[in-house]
C-alpha cells in the first residue's frame, strides 16, 4: 500500500472505511460483552455530536482552549462529588483507564523520590487480580511489582499484604473491582495497612467506580471503596465504560494537590514552546472531553439510576441462569454487574466458540494462580433486553459442544514447556508453537479454542513471548 499519487472521492472512503469494518464485531446487536459500552441511540448521538464539535480543539494547551480546561475541571468535580472527595481532593481527564494507572504510579513514584529519597528500588503491591495496566505502568517506569495472593473468592488476602511490605514498598493497590471476577478486595482493610506504615494507596475503579454508587443508593451492599475510606490516597475512573461516553475517557483523582503534584510533567530543557502536561499525552483532541461532558449531563443522576436498575436485573438473572446448569459454576459471587464461570465437565474454549459462531460475544480468560480458564461476562445496558436469549443459546451451545475432545495439546504443551525458561527457547521454537495453534497465515482464526487452549497449558512468560511475537509479525 503506497499514498496515492491523487485524491481519492470522498464517496469512495466512505465505502472503503464501510468495507474495512465488515469483520467488525457487531456491538449495535446488544449481544457483545465487552469493549464497546452503549448508552443507547439518544445518548450515544448526544456524544457524537459534542464529539466532532470539539475533534480538532487540541488540549495540548489548555489556555489556548479554555473551553477543554472548563471541561475537565466540572467533569473533575463531578468526579470528586460523586466519590466523596470533599473539599481537597483533585484530578485530570486523560485517554484511559491505562493512562489513568500509569499516572497514579507515576505520582507514586515521584512522591517517594521526594518524601522517602532512600528507596532507589521501589516496589508496588499488587493482588494477582490487579489489572494489567498496572504491570505496564511497573515496565514503564521501573518500578518492581509484589505480588500477592488472593482468597477463594478472589479478594486480596491483607495478610498476605502485610507480610510483603518492604522499605522499598511506594504503593498498595486494590480493585473496585477487580475485572475478572467483578468483586471488590477490602479496600478498607487494604487502606488501613497503607495508611499505619506510611504509604499510598490506590483504589482502580476503572471499571467501576462510576457506576458502583448507583449500585449502592438502589440497596445492593456495595463495600466502601472511594474517599470517605480513610488511607485511599488516589482512584481511577474510567467514563467511557459504564459512565457510557465515548472512548477515551478516563479520570485519575487524588485526595489533595500534594500527591497529584507529582503526576505532571513540565520541561523547559529545550528551545521550542513550553511544555506543561497534566496527563501522558501532549497534543491530544478535545472530543472525548466534550463528550464527556455532554452524556454525563444529558443522562443525569436519574438516567444512571435507570441504566444501574436494569443492569442489576440483568446480571442477577444472569447468575441465576448459569447456576441452574449442572455443567457451570461460577467463580465467586460478584459484587459488580460482571462476572466469570467455569466447567469441569466441558470446555470452556470450545463453548465460547460455539457461542460466538451464533452471533453473541463472549470473552475467554486462561488459568492463572488460583483462577482456572474460564468464562467472563461484562453486562452492558445494551445486553439486558438479550438476557433470555443468552441463556437459552448458552445451554444449547454446552450440548453442542459436550462430547468435544479437548486438553489433549495442553497436556503435551504442559509437560514440554512447563520447566523451560521462554527466553532460552528460539525463534524457530516460537514459529513451531504458533503453527501448532493455528496462528499465522493471512487474517485472524475464526475459532479460537485451541489457540486458546495451547496458551492456557504454557507458563505466564511464555503466553507473553508469544503474543507478543505474534504482535510483532502482523503489524
């Protein structure tokens, strides 16, 4: 593919851009679980629409364009109100729950190179359940991550937290929830050890803390996990998940200007234009932020009632749905509108694959620590009215695929690679195991259970080789 030596119609692009998404997944059906959050038509023109009205403002600076600085500071406060941050408590808009992790570690980090010159090794705790962003955040700025265990029901064992701060330690993290299996750790508990040995801490409400409030004013026992616990020093939350605006939006909010202070870069070590950065990305467009600010308002605290009200019936009609079958389990009772379930009777890969073929979408999530492979559902506002048809066509699907052979490759995979370091293994080794998985070729596979299942019998490192390596060859 070469530019074009001459214009291209605008008709024509947009029949190109049309042709490029046919292998799209197909969110408007209200069957996908996950990566696109629909508020429903009216909301999401809403969004559209302030969208493009800012798309080519640039929040590089924000007193070139004071209207983005409006923006982010009301959608802030909002914030702030709506997590009990009181009268001191700030923060900024950025393009993600990741960019919102990366930050809050950021600020970590700096603060202890301020406060605790000593630590020239720090160290972040994270429960194996942390999100991945924050794994990121730890390569990115050399920052060590603990580990620590979880309990049965996936929520971070304090104990164990305790036992792992070292003089070294700079941040403690825990999940409201946690994505996979939609509970919440003990934030409280987790604080409190934060706050009597000196340290920060960091609620990841990404997915969240917008919507977890609603949750709790409906009745549902929702844990304390925002400001009013004391020792929670920051929160991240993302809009453009269940605040349903459009992506990229996110918030990272701290208790006072004394912590975020550390979050901001400003560099006059060069000869062009000052530089000041509230967030990762220098230039970067005002649209989600107009955005952001239009369907938060546009749906009000009412709307969001709504929305929250129906997703609890959906997701409790949901749980009941897979706790009927004798062939599932679900993995820990959620304390969020989202969850994972498990067999041990069939495949899991092989059912989402069946599920997916019928038109639905459905996520697969590979063994790791205590949490086998298993099923996870992020219940959208669009998947309620689907709840009935899911759960007919999920338990159609497990006759399908019932007296499917499986575990076989894994078994092999397990016994060869389990003891081997991945780094030791070479690219002819890597090309062999891809091939094995069916990966390669042209396009993406349509089924994807044994590549799923190859990944799920290979150690942690050596699915991130490679994926990775995979990555590096398609792009």
């Amino acid at each position: 593919m070469i530019l074009p030596k001459k214009g291209v119609d605008k008709t024509e692009i947009s029949k190109r851009l049309d042709a490029f998404r046919t292998g799209d997944l197909d969110w408007r059906s209200g069957k996908v679980f996950g990566y696109v959050f629909d508020p429903g038509k009216e909301a999401m023109e809403v969004g559209k629409e302030a969208y493009m009205k800012f798309l080519t403002e640039n929040a590089l600076d924000f007193t070139s364009f004071p209207s983005l600085y409006k923006f982010e500071k009301e959608i802030v406060e909002m914030a702030v109100t709506h997590l009990n941050g009181g009268t001191e408590a700030v923060g900024n808009f950025t393009s993600g729950g990741t960019e919102s992790i990366i930050l809050a570690v950021k600020a970590a980090r700096d603060h202890a190179r301020v406060h605790k010159p000593g630590i020239t090794e720090p160290e972040m705790i994270l429960p194996i359940t942390a999100h991945a962003a924050f794994h990121k955040a730890a390569r990115y700025l050399n920052v060590k991550v603990v580990p620590i265990p979880v309990d049965d029901t996936f929520r971070a064992d304090v104990s164990a937290l305790k036992g792992a701060i070292t003089p070294n330690t700079i941040l403690i993290v825990g999940s409201a929830p946690s994505y996979a299996h939609g509970v919440i750790d003990p934030i409280a508990a987790m604080a409190a050890v934060a706050k009597e040995n000196g340290l920060l801490f960091h609620t990841d409400g990404c997915v969240g803390a917008f919507m977890l409030p609603f949750f709790k004013k409906l009745g549902e026992p929702v844990p304390d996990f925002d400001f009013s616990v004391p020792g929670v020093t920051s929160i991240s939350m993302d809009l453009h998940k269940y605040a349903y605006t459009p992506k990229g939006a996110s918030l990272v909010l701290y208790r006072n200007r004394e912590i975020r202070r550390h979050q901001i870069f400003a560099c006059s070590h060069w000869t062009g234009y000052t530089i000041i950065n509230n967030a990762i990305l220098s230039s970067r467009t005002g649209g989600p932020m107009a955005a952001a600010y239009a369907v938060l308002n546009f749906l009000g605290e009412d709307g969001y009632m709504d929305i929250a009200r129906k997703k609890i019936e959906a997701t409790k009609k949901l749980l009941a749905g897979v706790r009927k079958h004798k062939d599932l389990r679900i993995m820990s009772e959620p304390d969020f509108c989202m969850f994972s379930f498990t067999s041990d009777t069939i495949s899991v890969f092989h059912l989402i694959d069946e599920m997916n073929s019928i038109g639905w979408y459905i996520q697969p999530a590979l063994s790791y620590e205590n949490s086998r492979q298993n099923i996870h559902l992020s219940i959208n506002f669009s998947n309620v009215e689907w709840v009935d048809a899911f759960i007919k066509d999920l338990y159609k699907s497990i006759e399908k695929v019932r007296g499917v052979k499986y575990g076989e490759l894994g078994d092999v995979l397990k016994k060869e690679f389990e003891n081997k370091d991945p780094d030791s293994l070479s690219d002819q080794d890597i090309r062999q195991l891809l091939e094995m998985g069916s990966i390669g070729g042209e396009g993406f596979p349509e089924a994807m259970a044994d590549i799923s299942e190859m990944l799920n019998a290979l150690p942690a490192k050596l699915r991130e080789r490679l994926l990775i390596e995979y990555t590096n060859g398609i792009f």
